[in-house]
C-alpha cells in the first residue's frame, strides 16, 4: 500500500525498523502472556478506528491488504463482546474464543 500510493520506500523500511526496535513489545508479550488487557495503553476503541482508516486507505489506492481485514474482524468480535475499554490487544482473547479457549 506504501508504494502503491507514493511513499519513499527508504522512509517506510525505517519506519519498520522503529516499530520493531520499540521496547514496549516486549512488555506487550509480556502483557499477552499474562493475559493482561485491562492495563490500557491503547484502547481497542481507537485501535479499531485506526484499522478502518487503514482499510479505507487501501480500498481507495486499491491495494488490499488482507491481514489489516482479519484484524479489523477480530475487532468487531470485540468490541460485539464489550471489549472497547481494554487494550488493543485484548484481539488475543478473541483469538482464544475463535479457537475453543
């Protein structure tokens, strides 16, 4: 989608890199493990508004993004399971529902 709609490849692949640099992953795995949703960060409210920009961005520069859609479902699971108000990742309980945990 980055290149489909005109963004400096060099500047994304940073961008990449700075994501994964970030230390907060780490607590967030930690966090994911421990099944702790409730200390939020950022809620699944704003995440789930963030993904449809996302969405609707790809949909207008016609470059599908099928994962950002599997997350986007995973969403309204929960936010149609009352979830708005937890971290974003609370998505991982949603995953365990899906799969009979």
């Amino acid at each position: 989608m980055a290149e489909k709609s005109g963004l400096d490849l060099q500047v994304m692949n940073e961008l990449i890199d700075m994501i994964f640099a970030y230390p907060g992953l780490k607590q967030y795995s930690k966090r994911i493990r421990n099944l702790d949703f409730d200390n939020v960060g950022f809620d699944l409210s704003t995440a789930f508004k963030d993904i449809q920009l996302i969405l609707e961005t790809s949909t207008e520069v016609r470059s599908p993004l099928q994962f950002a859609s599997i997350v986007n479902d995973k969403y309204i699971a929960a936010l149609a399971n009352n979830l708005e108000k937890k971290d974003w990742i609370v998505t991982y309980k949603i995953t365990r529902m899906l799969a009979g945990l």
